[in-house]
C-alpha cells in the first residue's frame, strides 16, 4: 500500500473550489491574481466575441428581409434575456438560490442572454473570484463550527462536572 492513499482526507471542513482558481482563493495564492486577471479578459473577449456573432446573425435577418418589426423583436429578447441573465448570474456569486427547480426553469432565458452573463463574470472577476465571497462565509462559517465541535469534546467530562460545583458519585 502506497503512503499516499493511506490518510489522504484531512481533518475539518474543506474549501469548496471554484471555476478556473480551484482552491487557490482561500489564500491567494497559486497564481491567484493572474487567474482573475485571465477570467477577467477571457470572460470580457468571449462578450465580445459573442457581440459580433449577434451583430452577424441580425444582418442575416436583414438580408432575408424578415421586417423591421422581428429584427427589433430580436434584439428586444436578446437584450431582456441578458439583463435578467446578468441579474441571476450576479446574485448567484453572493448567495446559494433559494429555489433550485426555479433556477433549473431559468436555465434556457440564460442561455438566451449568455451575453450578460459573460459581463456578470468579467465585472465580478474584477473585484474577486466569481463566488469567493460566498464560499469564504461558508468555508469560515464551516470551520469555526468544527472548531467549536472539536474543542467541546477535548478533556475529561467528568472534571468538568466537577468543576461546575457538582458534587461527583460515591460508589
């Protein structure tokens, strides 16, 4: 047997990793700032990448001459599908959702307004990973309470009876 498949889980609460920085968040390090530097400008050439694509596809509404009233209708969805799809995205980074099945049903209208979550993605990155502020609550959270767990169960029970003033058993 092999000494690394022997104890490979340590001990407490482990940070959950995140797209593209794994767990390097909880330290900053590995690389973490140009990590976000890199979501940051891939994140923003994918947007605008993404922008071209849609321009493409809207001049090919215009030469099949489908009429001005479904060219605006298209560039109406796309535009209300990337605000609600940024919204989502942006709440997404600071809380867990309240209604998985309800973020299931919205999977298709982000999909649709894939451009603002790209933009959710880049000016989050700006700030820090997408979600880190989330995750470290929850990790910090997590491990203070296993620290908590672990320090009530150290010592003796009995010597801590005792000390409360409680008189302890005859036998």
């Amino acid at each position: 047997m092999d000494p690394v498949s022997e104890n490979t889980e340590a001990s407490g609460p482990q940070p959950e990793p995140i797209r593209f920085f794994g767990t390097t968040w909880v330290d900053h390090d590995g690389g973490y700032g140009l990590r976000r530097v890199g979501v940051a400008a891939g994140s923003l050439a994918a947007a605008v990448a993404a922008c071209f694509v849609l321009r493409f596809a809207y001049q090919g509404l215009e030469i099949a001459e489908v009429g001005s009233f479904l060219g605006m209708l298209v560039i109406l969805m796309f535009g209300i599908c990337s605000a609600i799809a940024f919204r989502k995205t942006w709440e997404g980074f600071g809380s867990r959702p309240a209604d998985p099945g309800r973020e299931d049903n919205l999977r298709g209208l982000k999909s649709i307004g894939f451009i603002g979550s790209l933009l959710a993605y880049f000016f989050r990155s700006l700030l820090e990973a997408p979600g880190e502020k989330l995750r470290r609550t929850e990790y910090e959270t997590a491990a203070a309470q296993y620290a908590k767990r672990r320090s009530s169960r150290t010592g003796n029970p009995a010597a801590r009876r005792t000390a409360k003033g409680k008189r302890p058993r005859n036998r």
